[in-house]
C-alpha cells in the first residue's frame, strides 16, 4: 500500500473533510493547503496526482491521535521521516484506543484470520526475535474492516 492510498481510504473511512485534514495536519504542527490534500486524494494517474511522502503520513498520523486522544503534556510526538506498516498500524491503534481483542474483531470483519500472537508480534520491538514484519495485506484489511465498523 503506498501512503496516499493510506490517506485516501482513511479520509473515507472517518468522513473527513478538507477542512478537517488541514485541522489534523494543523495538531501536529504542520500546516497544509487545499490543494495539497486534493492532489494527494487524487489517482495515481492524474497528471496533478502529488505523492505523499512518509513524513508528511506520519504528521497526519499524529495529528490523528492528537485529535482523538488530546494532546500529551510534555513534548509533541516526533513525525517520524520513515515509516512501515508496522508504525502505521501502532499509530492507528493508538488514536482509536484499540485492545487487541478490538484489532482481531476489526480484521475478522474484513474476513482476516488472525491470532493473538501473530498480532502481538507486530507491535514488538523490531530487535527482538518475535518481531514480524506487517505485510501490506494485513495492513489493507484491517483499514477495510475499519471501514466496515466506522462506515458501514
């Protein structure tokens, strides 16, 4: 999945409007305009398409959790500059304050089997042996059964 099929199915999973995408941006201490947001909501194939670049998804990201979870004394989370599927997924679990209990539920909406160390093993550290790397498959279903709870 690249990031702005990631932005894209997000936006209509939560109904967000422009507005709303330049407010989350706007949380996490970006600041964006229309047009940007709407070429990074357009195909691939567009001659305005603009590619949305890892960090500009990870200060969305934030923004997101800001926006859900209320700002955090101390210091701003830090808008990562490379991002993988795996921080993607922890990111999503943190704004939306998911159990795993709530993550394998959302995935077996979207017809995804899944077990609970299979799931904990893609928030591990990436350092230790249990770590697995979060294959876009998983990452696309769990966005679709997010759609499905969020949007039906």
């Amino acid at each position: 999945m690249n990031n702005n099929d990631i932005l894209r199915r997000l936006r209509y999973t939560f109904d967000f409007n422009d507005d709303k995408m330049i407010a989350l941006f706007a949380l996490a201490d970006q600041t964006v305009t229309r047009e940007e947001i709407s070429n990074w909501m357009k195909k691939d194939d567009d001659p305005d398409f603009k590619e949305l670049y890892d960090k500009e998804l990870a200060v969305f990201l934030n923004g997101f959790i800001i926006d859900k979870r209320g700002k955090k004394d101390g210091q701003a989370p830090v808008n990562e500059k490379s991002l993988n599927n795996n921080i993607i997924f922890r990111k999503l679990k943190i704004a939306l304050n998911l159990q795993d209990d709530d993550i394998l539920d959302i995935l077996d909406l979207a017809g995804l089997r899944f077990g609970k160390h299979e799931l904990s093993a893609l928030f591990r550290n990436p350092n230790q042996s249990q770590f697995r790397p979060c294959k876009d498959q998983v990452l696309r279903n769990f966005i679709h059964g997010l759609q499905l709870k969020y949007r039906p």
